[in-house]
C-alpha cells in the first residue's frame, strides 16, 4: 500500500499517514482491541474497503460522516478511512443525550452516521428530526456475532462483503477539512472545531518530538477516541509505526493486565484515571517495567499524584501535555525532566506552536502577570463550522485566543491560573456552568441560580449549584438533580446543591463566583 498520486505525497494527509505505515511496516500490529489484532496491512485493507463503500454510497468530498462509537477497532478503521474520502469526519460524545446528538448530527449535516449497536436506541428515537441523514451503519460489539439488522440500518460486517472500488481524490490538500469536534457549549449550544489534515498529522509530529517517542511503540489507549485528545494518539502511533491497543472502557484493573501482557510503553490518562488506577496497583502482582512514558492532561495533575505515577512506574517518565480541541490539541508540554522541578507548570509552548500571554488589548504582559493565552502554529483550527462571529470572536488581532487565564515565567514555563468562562473539568470532561445554569432557570420554583467547580479527590473537580428559591416555593436538593438529570447528561448534572438567600454580586450585577466557594452543601 502506497501513496495513491505524488499530489497527495507531498500532502501531509491522514491517509497518506496511514499508508506509509503500511508500506513500511505491513506484518507488524497496528491495532489490537478485545476482539481482533489486526496488522497495518489487514488495517489498510479494511480501511480502503471502507473508503470505497462510502464512496459507493454517494459520500464524497467535504461531504460529513458521523461516528458515535465506543473505543474499538471500528472508531479507527471509520476515521482512516472517512479522511481517504476526503469527506469530513464527525465524532459525537456518546455520553450525550438524545437531544445533544441531534443538535450535533443536524448543525454539522452529517449525511452518514456509524454507530455501535448498544448506543442505536438513542439513535432511532431522533432520525426522523434528521432529514440530511440518509444512512444508518450499526456496529456489533463482536464483529463475528453475526450480521444483526436493526430496523433502517446497515450492519458494519456487511460493508466488508461488498464487492467496491476505491477511487482516490483527485486533488488532496492537508488543508481540507479531516474532522469536526464539537466542544462542550457554553450557552447549551456547542461550537463545532474544524480541523484540517495538516492540524492533526502536525500535532503528532509535535507530539512525537516533545515525548521522544520511538519507533514500533505500544500504546495503550483507554481515554475516550471522540475526545481530540485520544484521537490524536491514533495518529501519533501511525508516525511511529507503532501498536495501538485499544481499551473499550476505563478499568484500572484490566489496564494493569493489559501493560504486563502486552508489554505497552506509552499511555495517556487524564489525572483523575491515574488516581483510580495507582489505588489498585501492587507491584508485585503486575509487570510494568515497560512503560517508558506516562502521559496526563486534560486537567493539572497534582503533584503528590505525580510522584506517585513516578513510583508506581519507575522506568517512565511523566509528562503533561496541555491544550484544546481547537488546537488539535496540543499546545504545550512539560518534559519529564521538569516534572519535579516545575511542579505546577504544563510546560513550554511545543515545537511550531506560538503562544503569548497578552492583555485586552493583545499587548504582551510582563513575565509572571496574568493574561489570556493566545496561539499561532500549524496546529490551530480553521474556523468554528457555520459559525462565522465565534470564529471572528476566536481571532481577534491574527492570533487564537483560548479562553484560559495564565502566567509565564521567565523561562517561558506556563502556568493555568483559571479559566476565563468557567470550564469545570470533570474526570476530562469540560463541562460548561452556563449550560447547567439555563437548566437550572427553567425549573419553576428557581429564582435565580449558579454553578461552579469545586475540588473532588476523585474527578479532579465536582459541579455545585447554588440555588435561590422562589418567594413561597419549596424545594429539594433531590428535586433540583433530578431535574437537571432529565435534561442534561449524567456527567453534567450537579454532585451537590446548596440553597441561598441570594446570590453575591457586583456592582455591574455580575455574579461573584469567589465568594461562593464556601462550605455547607447538601452532598448527593
């Protein structure tokens, strides 16, 4: 498996990722899930099948194909080979309700959608809302269950027997859009990140300096793939012709077993995963003397945890690796070497990333004051899909501003302050007050409402509502979570409630979310 034209060889395409892989390394492992271990030459094969029965099915250029799929072998073979198409790949949040899919599916007018058969349900309940939807590819958990066919659906297994031709694009260019991933919103609406082959193929080159990643490398992936930073490694592991196994949920357990059987080197968890699974390690029950690199981002790993991964894996370095999906995501990294020493930095800016720490008015600030983190670099996104002034508003003064408060110190280490829209992180998750806050405004007996993020031992942090009660009105802590339940996904929903006479605020009626950070919630 070659290039398919020198114009795309001179491209930096997923595709051309994928097949160089092939050509160099046909009998070695690419993928490994609980069902298959296929090689880079079974993986092409499957992959360019697949490509030529999207084609078959009229999906072609710029043309969207949605995938809403648990971890598996299936998410990578959907995602190489959407991008041989040069159509547009949508990963969807399987966590996310019925309503949130919808919206997700209708904005990015995603033409096809592949998903596993135990999320269909949620799935059949909303495609009559869906007109540009024309098909329906449903994914067996054991691709050798059987061909079951759910109403209005095809089987995935079934693509595979088709008699197809693929039929490479004529004119690729790594700045065609690769994928849509849809951020959390923070007005209940979520923005739609545009990312081009260059973006993702970059990152991983990136990534494969900063962690000195080498050659034929086992990774181990447990981390959601519709989450950018999961995703990307799929990417990054292709560079380095190296084995990808994939875990199709978080347990620590099986993740231990997994690196001792098969001997992995590198993985990435976020810190709350980290936590969980050096609460069930003991050294003398598993073999992890060939991890060479621990990776953790999605949220500031504390610093006891680190010593304790350092521990737990004494042949690893840590390294944390900071950014967003906007920027593909990746946009600085903390070397193991500055782990300790730099105990509460993400790292410098990586290799072809430009950042600055600036004011309002997009003047740099002196070394060690706050600012908003802005970037330039290969790795930013287009635009928000279809959403012109976000885009503008993301932008402004020729750089990407990311929303994150921050301050650089004289080496150029960058630390997080805050975040400038109120993200909570939650397990990985970003999770938006504003979004819960409307919920919580529609229930008749609130008066007034807000949300913050406050430290949870487990998940990094926990959401807490504060919630003021009409004049009269009786309510209850349970009856304000199950509101927020049936409307919200789980991970969303408030771990805690407390009531207040008011809400504090300033002069400009802006709520002071500092001076709710205070004791006294009704813990559920």
């Amino acid at each position: 498996m070659t290039s398919t034209s020198l114009a795309a060889s001179r491209q930096l395409l997923i595709g051309e990722v994928l097949k160089r892989a092939v050509y160099r390394t046909p009998n070695r492992e690419a993928c490994v899930d609980r069902h298959r271990r296929l090689t880079y030459t079974q993986l092409g094969g499957r992959v360019t099948q697949l490509a030529g029965w999207l084609q078959a099915r009229g999906v072609g250029p710029n043309d969207k194909v949605a995938y809403l799929l648990k971890n598996g072998i299936a998410f990578v073979e959907v995602f190489y080979a959407v991008s041989l198409t040069g159509s547009v790949g949508v990963p969807i949040n399987f966590r996310l309700n019925p309503r949130e899919i919808a919206y997700i599916l209708q904005n990015s007018d995603s033409k096809l959608l592949v998903v596993d058969a135990e999320l269909y349900e949620a799935v059949q309940g909303i495609r009559r809302d869906l007109p540009v939807l024309r098909d329906v590819v449903v994914v067996e958990d054991h691709p050798e269950s059987g061909v079951h066919r759910m109403p209005d659906s095809i089987p995935y297994e079934s693509v595979f027997r088709e008699p197809v031709q693929f039929r490479p694009a004529e004119e690729p260019s790594d700045e065609d859009d690769a994928v849509i991933v849809y951020t959390s919103g923070t007005t209940g609406r979520p923005k739609g990140a545009v990312l081009s082959h260059k973006n993702l193929v970059q990152n991983s080159m990136n990534v494969v300096w900063e962690m000195s990643l080498s050659a034929h490398s086992k990774q181990l992936t447990v981390a959601p793939l519709f989450h950018i930073a999961a995703m990307s490694t799929v990417v990054t592991s292709c560079l380095v012709n190296g084995t990808t196994v994939i875990h199709r949920e978080f347990v620590p357990v099986q993740i231990l077993e997994t690196i001792d059987r098969e001997k992995i080197d590198n993985m990435f968890l976020v810190p709350a995963m980290w936590n969980f699974l050096l609460q069930v390690y003991t050294p003398d029950s598993y073999d992890v003397s060939s991890m060479k690199t621990c990776v953790t981002g999605g949220a500031i790993c504390p610093l006891e945890l680190k010593k304790a991964i350092m521990k737990s894996f004494p042949n690893a370095g840590i390294y944390d690796a900071f950014g967003q999906t906007e920027t593909s995501p990746v946009v600085t990294c903390l070397h193991a070497e500055d782990a300790l020493r730099k105990t509460t930095s993400v790292g410098r800016a990586v290799i072809n990333v430009e950042l600055r720490v600036v004011d309002e008015f997009m003047n740099d600030v002196p070394v060690g004051e706050i600012g908003e983190a802005v970037y330039r670099g290969p790795t930013v996104m287009k635009e928000y899909y279809k959403n012109p002034s976000a885009t503008e508003d993301a932008f402004h003064g020729g750089w990407f501003h990311s929303g994150d408060l921050v301050k650089m110190d004289e080496e150029g280490f960058v630390y997080i302050v805050d975040r400038k829209k109120d993200m909570i992180i939650s397990g990985g998750e970003n999770i938006y007050p504003a979004e819960i806050e409307e919920v919580l405004y529609a229930h008749p007996a609130i008066l007034e409402a807000a949300v913050i993020g406050v430290p949870d031992a487990d998940w990094g942090e926990k959401v807490k509502a504060f919630v003021v009660v009409k004049p009269g009105a009786q309510l209850t802590a349970e009856e304000v979570v199950a509101h927020c339940t049936a409307r919200l996904s789980s991970y969303k929903k408030p771990k805690s409630v407390e009531f207040v006479e008011a809400l504090p605020r300033n002069a400009a009626g802006k709520v002071l979310k500092r001076v709710l950070r205070s004791p006294g919630e009704q813990v559920l």
